[in-house]
C-alpha cells in the first residue's frame, strides 16, 4: 500500500491488520515481508509507526516483518525501536519460525 505521512512523504506498507487479543484490546499490525536474503530497516519500522500514529491514534502499533529464510521456511518478527542514549535501534520482541507446506501434506 502506498500512502502520504506527514512530515516524511510518501511510505510504502505490505499489510495493515488489526489485533484483537485475549482481553479485548485491539492492535494495528503493520507488516513488511522480505524476500530471502532482503534485510529489513529502522526507516521502515519508524514510517510504520508513524503511519499508524497518524490514522490509526487509538490502537498501539506492533510492527511485523515476514521473512522469507528459504522457499519453504518463514520468520514473523515482532518489532520495536527502542532509545538508547540519543540513538534510535531496532529491536526484536518475538520471533517465531514456520515451515510452509502444501495442503496436501
């Protein structure tokens, strides 16, 4: 999805979703996927954020990245940025790995 942020532009995001957990609170789940051998970056997870700030106020933001290890095996990432000093990082929260099969399997 290609959309406008203020104050950076034009973004673009995989997916959007929103969460519903166990409690009742809702999420929006912003998603970036990766192709094997793709990195994801800071930038990307900062827009996400930003973009789900601006439009989506009332739900928290948990940033996903999908990546892709081989053509039949996937990483969810959970994502977050955290300060240090005066420095943003990049920082995993959950990462789980899934194999993908046929139905038929």
């Amino acid at each position: 999805m290609r959309t406008t942020v203020k104050s950076i532009g034009q973004i673009e995001i995989d997916e959007i979703y929103i969460g519903l957990n166990k409690v009742g609170e809702h999420f929006i789940i912003s998603c970036q996927a990766m192709s094997i051998g793709d990195r994801f970056g800071i930038v990307q997870v900062m827009q996400d954020l930003e973009f789900c700030q601006q439009r989506y106020a009332d739900l928290q933001c948990r940033p996903i990245a999908l990546q892709f290890l081989s053509v039949s095996d996937i990483a969810i990432i959970e994502l977050t940025i955290e300060q240090e000093e005066e420095l943003d990082r990049l920082s995993v929260v959950d990462e789980k790995h899934y194999g993908l099969v046929k139905d038929s399997e």
